[in-house]
C-alpha cells in the first residue's frame, strides 16, 4: 500500500509483496488467464508468460482489468484473442477499451479482442468451466469452478461478500477452494478470514487458499493462526492437478 509504512508493507518476506489478483492456468492443449489487473505485464514478465490462447475475466473493477491494453503481444495479425465476460462486464470492457473493441480495421499491435459472452458453463483446453456469480457490495462477480472429467479440481472466488448455498452445493469437496479474505476486519464487499472459514467449513475442499489478501495480513503470522488444510496464497504460487 503506497504510503504505509506497517510491518507488511515493510516485510522482507517476499510473499508479503502482493500484486492484484489474477490466476493463470495451463493444460496441455490450452493456457488462459483469469483478469488482467493493473500488474498484469509485471507479472507476465515475472512468470515469463509465453502462451496465453484466452481471457477470462470475474468482473470489471479497476483491479481486475486495468491491465487489458497490456494484452497487446499475446495477439498476432493473425489471431483474435478470445475474451470471456459476463453481459455486465463485456459491457464494460467495451466500453473502457473501446479502442480494441471497435478499431474498423484491426490495427497492428493493438488487443484484438473476440467477445465470448458468458451465459453457462464453457470449456477451455478440455477443462470445464462453471460461472459462479456471487454478490460482491453493489456489483455481481463471476466466481469458476474449473472441472476435469468430472473432477472439481478448483474453484476461484477471489471478490465476494457472500456464497449462496446452491454455489455451496455446486462446488463441494473441491480439491482446492482459492477464496477471498480480505483481512480480519469486517468489509462491505469483501469476506473477512472468518466468514470466508465459514465458507469453507460447508464447502470442506481438499485444501482451502486465501486471495485477495490486503496488508492487514502478514503471512507467516496469519497462516500460522489457520485451521490445517487453508493456507494463504502469494505471488507466484503454483497448484499442480494431475
Ligand atoms: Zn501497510
Ligand atoms: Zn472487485
Ligand atoms: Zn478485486
């Protein structure tokens, strides 16, 4: 947090530094990422992202698209870049990249973006996809559940205030549950680390990840404090299914 000067913002632990949040995910026959944040360049460069065949986006705030125009190399003269979004945030994106979206002609090195609306379920390289819209303050996000010949394998809801029971229902005994937790302290819009245990304790995945973690966490001292099994997630953190 620019101006902060906590024991966070200043730890030397570099799962303390935390950039917005975003996932990638890669099979054999597909990779794509969900939102491209502000620090999405940053952390491509970072992870060396070369492959990059779609984007999915949860919902159009500030944290998790401002990095769009960023998307520039991954599209070539000859290939549109797939980009899956609820009505609401296709809107949105069109909208505030309104330059990538409506170009009359494609224009070199510019995002050549190809609207995927979202109104179901859909597969990306052989892994199915499951839209979760959850209530998120004012806004409806898009949580997933990622599936693999029947296997939940994950499910990602990284801004959310509440998970009705029918989404419960839906992604029960995941392998891994990535889940917002803001911090301790009560937010409008964001689940605390308590309510987000909660959430937990009646989808009992396989393990349980935090995300979305502010600077009121740190995080040997957090995750030392969680139940076993949920674990705080960070910069750079891979998952492996196999
Ligand atoms: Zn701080
Ligand atoms: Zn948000
Ligand atoms: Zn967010």
């Amino acid at each position: 947090m620019p101006r902060c000067g906590c024991a966070v913002c200043m730890s030397a632990d570099p799962r303390d530094k935390r950039t917005r949040s975003s996932i990638y995910v890669s099979t054999p026959e597909q990779a794509w990422v969900i939102d491209t944040g502000p620090d999405f360049r940053a952390q491509c460069l970072r992870e060396r992202i070369d492959r990059l065949d779609a984007v999915v986006y949860t919902h159009s705030h500030t944290d998790h698209m401002m990095g769009f125009d960023d998307l520039r190399p991954y599209c070539t003269a000859e290939r549109d870049l797939p980009v899956y979004a609820s009505a609401e945030t296709m809107a949105d994106l069109k909208r505030v990249f309104a330059f990538a979206f409506t170009a009359p002609v494609a224009i070199p090195g510019y995002v050549k973006p190809h609207p995927h609306m979202i109104d179901g379920p859909f597969e990306l390289g052989g892994i199915r996809l499951t839209p979760l819209p959850l209530k998120h303050g004012r806004a409806i996000m898009n949580g997933y559940l990622f599936e693999y010949e029947g296997r939940k394998l994950a499910a990602y809801l990284s801004d959310c205030k509440e998970v009705p029971d029918a989404v419960i229902e839906r992604i029960a005994e995941v392998e891994a549950l990535i889940i917002d937790a803001l911090r301790y302290r009560d937010h409008p819009t964001h689940l605390s680390v308590s309510e987000a245990l909660a959430v937990a304790e009646r989808v009992k995945p396989a393990a349980t990840w935090f995300t979305h973690i502010c600077h009121e966490l740190a995080h040997t001292e957090t995750e030392a404090a969680l139940p076993v099994g949920t674990r705080m997630a960070y910069d750079g953190l891979k998952l492996e299914f196999r």
